[in-house]
C-alpha cells in the first residue's frame, strides 16, 4: 500500500504513514489494540505500552558498550516519550531501533568479555 497522503511506499496494515504521519485508515489509535495486535506480537497489549527497552539499554551501558549503550538510552527515552503522545508509528521505530542497539552492544560487551577471560586464562597458563 501507499501512503494516501505523500505517496511514500508502507507495509500493508500501516496506520500512520512512516514519512509524513499521516493516518492511513481513517481510525483513532484507540484501534490499534487490534490492529496492531498480531502485527506486534502483542508489544502493545494494554493500549498504552510500549517495549522501549530503556532498563536493557541501561545496562548494556554500564556493563559492556557505553557508546552505543547511551544512543540507545536516548532511542529508548524517545520511543516512551513519542508513546506517551500517541505516536505508536515514530514509537515503533525508535525501540526497534532501540533494541537493535542493545543486541550490538550487548554482543560486543559479551564479546570483550569472552576476550578479557581467554586473555587471563592464557597469561595464567603461561604463568604456571
Ligand atoms: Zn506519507
């Protein structure tokens, strides 16, 4: 489908134009309890929530990435803040950008530590 009002290309169901914002079907956001509801996996179940992944962030932050930790903080804070308004689509797109920063630099974290321990197992190995 295509947005009615700026032409750009969505995925069919899409309620709110990802470009422009406009709203596709005419509904108020209190229908997407059922619209979105397969679509999501139940994401937004409550009508109200949304999965911002802010506490991973937080600690993929203090504990492996910090960098990416922190754009994920400020992804995640966006993705609340823009749920709190109403804005399921821009929400939606903030904690999945969101959680995608908390898997990379929860991989990296677990990376560098899995490095960290091979490094003091083979400095003790070359000890003894
Ligand atoms: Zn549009």
């Amino acid at each position: 489908m295509f947005c009615k009002q700026c032409g750009a290309e969505l995925q069919n169901g899409t309620q709110f134009c990802q470009a422009c914002g406009a709203s596709q079907g005419g509904q108020a956001p209190s229908g997407y309890g059922g619209g979105y509801g397969g679509g999501y996996g139940g994401g937004y179940s409550g009508g109200g929530k949304i999965e911002s992944y802010l506490v991973p962030n937080i600690i993929a932050t203090l504990l492996c990435c910090l960098p990416l930790g922190i754009i994920g903080i400020i992804y995640s804070s966006g993705a609340n803040s823009a749920a709190s308004r109403g804005d399921w689509a821009t929400a939606e797109q903030k904690a999945s950008t969101a959680k995608t920063l908390f898997w990379v630099s929860f991989c990296i974290g677990l990376v560098a530590i899995i490095a960290q321990v091979a490094i003091a197992v083979s400095q003790q190995g070359l000890a003894n």
